[in-house]
C-alpha cells in the first residue's frame, strides 16, 4: 500500500465503470481455491503448507450447517500501529486503531503471527516460503500504516476533504457510496481492508496495474466509488 497515497492521485481519472461482479457466498469454496490466500498444500502461491489440505482453515474455524458463517480462527496480532491522520473533521487526528476485518488481515500481513498459528491444532503448522510474512515479500505490510490509506474509521458524509483549498479531490456523497454493490463498508459503516480488497477472490490481478484481491476492474473505479474531482 505504500506510494497509493502518492501515486494514485494523478490516476483519479473518471472511468466508465464497464464491469460489475457480485459473487454469492456459496462461490467462495471455488473462488479462494486459485489464489495465493489458498494456503493449503494445494495452493498456488509460494507461501503454503507442506501437508494440510484444508483451504479455509488458515482463517475459519470449519463451519457447521449451525454455523453456516465460518467463525475467525486465525490467531491475532498484538501489535500496536502507526495510522495516518484523518483530517476531514478540520484538524488532523490519528486514525483508529485497526479493528473489524482490517485486524483479522494484520493477523498475517503485519508480520507478527504465524501464518499456521490457527485456532484447533496442537502445533503451528509449518509453511514452505516462510512461516510468517517477513520484510520483502510481496505481502508483508508490518506495523507502519501511516503511509496507507486510513481504515477503520466510519466514513463521514456530505465533507470537503481535508479543507485544503488545493485539494482536488471531494467525497461523494454516503447514499452513493453505500448503493455499490463492490466497494463496501462494514456493518459500522466502516471503510476497511475489505472496502478495496476481497480476501476471498482474485478476478482481476493485473502485475503493476490492478493489485491482488481487487474489487473491481481496475483501480480507479474504486477510488471512484467514493471519491470524486473538484
Ligand atoms: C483505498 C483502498 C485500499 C485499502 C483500504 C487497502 N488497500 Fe491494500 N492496496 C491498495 C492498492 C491500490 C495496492 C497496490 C499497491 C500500491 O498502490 O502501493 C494495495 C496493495 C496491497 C498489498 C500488496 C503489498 C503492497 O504493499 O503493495 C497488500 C498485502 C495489501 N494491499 C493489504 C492490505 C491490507 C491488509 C489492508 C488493510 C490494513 C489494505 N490493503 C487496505 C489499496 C487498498
Ligand atoms: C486468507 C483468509 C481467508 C481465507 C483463506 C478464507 N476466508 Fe472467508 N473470510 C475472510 C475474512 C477476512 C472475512 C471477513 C470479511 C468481512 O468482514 O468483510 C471472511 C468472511 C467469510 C464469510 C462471511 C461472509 C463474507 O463474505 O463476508 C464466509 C461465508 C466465508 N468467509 C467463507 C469462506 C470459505 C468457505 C473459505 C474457504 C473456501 C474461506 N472463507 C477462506 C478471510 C478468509
Ligand atoms: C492466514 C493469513 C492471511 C490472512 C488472514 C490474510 N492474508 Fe493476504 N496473504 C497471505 C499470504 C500468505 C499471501 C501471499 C504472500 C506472499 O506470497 O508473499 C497473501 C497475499 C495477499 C495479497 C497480495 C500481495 C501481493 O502483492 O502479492 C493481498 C493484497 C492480500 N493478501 C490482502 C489481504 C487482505 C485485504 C486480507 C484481509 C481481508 C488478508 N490478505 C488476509 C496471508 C493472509
Ligand atoms: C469507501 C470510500 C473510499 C474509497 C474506496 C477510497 N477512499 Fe480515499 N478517502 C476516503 C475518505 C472518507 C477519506 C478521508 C480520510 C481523511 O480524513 O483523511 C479519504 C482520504 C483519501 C486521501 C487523503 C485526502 C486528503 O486530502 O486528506 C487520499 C489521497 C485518498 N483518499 C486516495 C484514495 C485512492 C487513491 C483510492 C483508491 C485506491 C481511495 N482513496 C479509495 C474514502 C475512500
């Protein structure tokens, strides 16, 4: 996520939204399988198991007809974060500390936890390319997020963003954010890892163009989503 602030502004170009996807939960057996968040034996990536072949354990505690939503089973990081400032309520203040789906994505990708430290076996399941997500991987983000786009924070509506007069950029208004069907907030209308980023699907991957686990077509119709040019 380091350089998105930096870059990405340039590239908020208005886009035609040519594609929108919505998958049903029942899909996700399929659609997690083929990528690098497989990390069972099976798995595509170079991060993943020796011998387990289960694909959702790494995340979910394996679910029931009771349970038919997957409860979190990866253990979770301690770590406390740098966070960038939120400025749209006037002055500058440090954005919450990650919490929601934003935590249970740390609890890999700031590096502190074993990726086979899940919930309901004996040991940590040891991983070939590594047991944890270490300084130059492609997915290690660590424990500095001051560089990134805040998460976590419900997001406002009806706000100028930053109040700075040279900003280019406004926020659409919340009844437009919320009506798409990719870019979602959580149940606190929070923005989170998951408002960009679907753990569960990787249609639209495109190597320095479109990231991993994408939630549209390309990057500037999400930013789109919610933001808009002066
Ligand atoms: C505003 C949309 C947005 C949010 C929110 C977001 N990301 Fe990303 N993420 C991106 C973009 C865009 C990239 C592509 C790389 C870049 O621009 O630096 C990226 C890249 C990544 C990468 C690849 C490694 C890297 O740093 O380039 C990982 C891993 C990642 N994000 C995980 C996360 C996690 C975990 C969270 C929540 C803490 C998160 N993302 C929140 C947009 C987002
Ligand atoms: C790499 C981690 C990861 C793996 C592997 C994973 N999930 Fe998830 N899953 C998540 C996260 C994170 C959430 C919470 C999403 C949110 O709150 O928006 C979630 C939520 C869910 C939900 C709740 C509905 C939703 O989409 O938010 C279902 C159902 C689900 N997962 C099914 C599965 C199944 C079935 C598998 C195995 C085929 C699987 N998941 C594998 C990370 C994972
Ligand atoms: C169980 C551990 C685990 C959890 C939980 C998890 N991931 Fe990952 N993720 C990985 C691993 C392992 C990779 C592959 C990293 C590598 O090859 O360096 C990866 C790769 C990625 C990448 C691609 C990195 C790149 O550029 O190659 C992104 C983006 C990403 N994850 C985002 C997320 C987001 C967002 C969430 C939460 C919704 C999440 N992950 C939850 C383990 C996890
Ligand atoms: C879910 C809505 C949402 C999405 C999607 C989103 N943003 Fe944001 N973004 C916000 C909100 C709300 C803020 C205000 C946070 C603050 O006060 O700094 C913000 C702040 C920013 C800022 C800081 C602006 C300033 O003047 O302080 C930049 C730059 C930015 N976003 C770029 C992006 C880019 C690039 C993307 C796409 C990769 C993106 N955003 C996607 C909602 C979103």
């Amino acid at each position: 996520m380091r350089g998105l602030l930096d870059s990405a502004r340039p590239a908020l170009v208005i886009a035609v939204m040519v594609w929108s996807w919505t998958v049903p939960a029942t899909s996700q057996q399929a659609t997690v399988v083929g990528t690098v968040h497989n990390l069972s034996v099976t798995g595509p990536g170079e991060v993943r198991s020796f011998v387990e072949t289960e694909v959702c354990k790494f995340c979910h505690i394996p679910h029931s007809v009771d349970t038919p939503v997957p409860l979190w089973g990866h253990a979770l990081s301690q770590a406390r974060y740098e966070v960038p400032d939120l400025r749209f309520s006037g002055s500058p203040v440090p954005a919450p500390q990650p919490d929601g789906a934003s935590r249970l994505c740390l609890s890999c990708h700031d590096g502190t936890v074993a990726l086979g430290d899940v919930t309901g076996e004996a040991r940590v399941i040891p991983m070939r390319g590594g047991d944890r997500l270490a300084p130059g991987r492609p997915g290690y983000i660590g424990t500095d997020l001051s560089g990134s786009h805040p998460v976590s924070f419900v997001v406002p509506d009806g706000v100028t963003l930053g109040g700075d007069p040279e900003s280019d950029m406004v926020l659409r208004p919340l009844a437009a954010i919320e009506s798409d069907q990719d870019v979602r907030l959580d149940a606190a209308g929070k923005m989170q890892c998951t408002t960009c980023h679907d753990p569960h699907a990787d249609r639209y991957y495109s190597p320095g163009r479109v990231p991993r686990f994408w939630v549209k077509p390309t990057v500037e119709e999400v930013c789109l989503t919610c933001h808009a040019l002066r």
